[in-house]
C-alpha cells in the first residue's frame, strides 16, 4: 500500500494538495447511473467517500471498501455526521473475500492504477468477477494516457499556494514532481510536504497508466463483455484526445 494513502496524507486528501478538490464529475455520472437501482453495490476504492457519500445520500444500497485502515476511518466519520448508514470493510481487490454477491461493482478515481502488474489485474478482475451476480455489472474509469502531459513530466516541483490544514489553523505548503516510464507504462510521482515548522516530508506515489486494447484484451481473458466506454464522465465518445476511459462491463 503506498504510503500516500497513510495517516500523514489522508487528513487532508480531500484537498488535493492545492486547495479544495473542484466539484467531480464523476459524481454526477455515478448518482445518475444508479439513480433507479435497486440492488447491492460494493465501491472499491471508496477512499475518504467523494462518490460513497452522494450514493448513501440516494438510499442505494451500498458496500464500502478499501484497502487503507486511514481512509476507512474517515469514511466512518463522515457517514456518521451525515448521518448515513453503510457496511464499511477493509480489503484487498486482488483477493475479494465477501460472501455476499453483488448486482455492481465500481471501482471510482482510479484504484485499478494501483495494480502495476498483469498478473495484480488479472487476480482483481477474476476476485470481482467471483462476486458478481448474474447479470452484474463492473464499472471502472482509468486517466487515457495524454503525450502532452507525458512530456511534461519533468520531474521538477510545481509550485503551489498553502493550505489550512483540516481542523487547524496551521498552514502547510504541498508541491509534487511527476515523470512517465513508458517501458513500465508508469507514473511516478512525488509530494513534498513543507510544514509550518520548516519540515520537509517527501512521500512517493505510483500509478500504472493503461492504453485501451490493453484493458479490452485482460477483460476478454477474464471474461467480460464490453458493454460502454466512455471518453468522460459526460457520456462522450472515446476519441484519441478523451481525458478518461469509463469502462463498464459484464461478465459473459
């Protein structure tokens, strides 16, 4: 698990490190998907609950999962003061041991591109798979790979404005450097955190980037159809220049 995702990061994950993440769109793309569903959900990756909380909101029936014991913290104190109700457990999506099934799985913000393997991608996808329901659906979103920001991986700091930190009035400055390794098909990247009293933390994050018949070829191994792919959270097609692929699949 990487360290990103420890204690020392997720206070203030919600803030992106620049600020106040913007509204998502993948929030609204999700509500509505599911706006007349009436079966079980289980989100992967539900994290500090960007797309868990507007879900519980519209009564859906849903699983919350994660694989860092931060995260899930505060996802329990957030449902908590909304005053929402939810089964909020620790896993693994390489090794799925629930004994309920599910009618949809989500995986929401990129949890696939923490499987840097093809073997960590296949065992997910074969563990969802065990869970699905007849006639479930898997629906998961990866960044498409974009040559101008690639190039501009320089690995140097980009600067950025201080931030309160969550419940404190102490101010803390977060900058991060990326690179792309287009053999390991890889981003790697890193935070710098510069804290009121001079310390510096530096703390490393990687995702695995994908290309679209790469991802259609592991499903077809699996065993899924290809139901939608989307280029963004609007619907739109998926072209070369699309920020996003919004996978949502089946099994055969």
């Amino acid at each position: 698990m990487e360290k990103i995702y420890s204690k020392k990061f997720v206070a203030f994950y919600d803030y992106g490190g620049y600020g106040p993440i913007p509204k998502r769109k993948d929030i609204a793309f999700y509500t509505n998907y599911f706006r007349s569903f009436k079966g079980k959900i289980l989100e992967i990756g539900a994290g500090t609950g960007g797309i868990t909380i507007p879900l519980l909101k519209r009564g859906l029936n849903l699983t919350a999962l994660d694989i860092s014991p931060a995260m899930i913290e505060i996802l329990r104190a957030k449902i908590k003061k909304e005053g929402l109700s939810a089964r909020v457990i620790r896993g693994d999506m390489r090794k799925l041991n629930l004994k309920n099934k599910f009618d949809a799985v989500i995986i929401t913000f990129r949890p696939f591109q923490h499987l840097y393997s093809v073997v960590d991608q296949m065992s997910a996808l074969m563990s969802i798979k065990k869970i699905l329901k007849k006639g479930g659906i898997l629906i998961f979103d990866v960044f498409n790979p974009n040559w101008k920001y690639i190039s501009k991986g320089n690995w140097r700091w980009q600067k950025s404005n201080a931030i309160t930190l969550p419940n404190t009035r102490r101010k803390i400055k977060a900058e991060r450097r990326n690179r792309y390794d287009m053999a390991e098909q890889m981003m790697h990247e890193e935070w710098r955190f510069v804290y009121p009293n001079g310390k510096t933390e530096i703390i490393p994050l990687k995702m695995r980037f994908f290309f679209r018949f790469e991802i259609e070829h592991l499903l077809n191994l699996i065993g899924f159809k290809v139901k939608n792919l989307y280029g963004d959270f609007d619907k739109s097609k998926f072209k070369t220049n699309s920020p996003e692929m919004i996978w949502i699949v089946k099994p055969v």
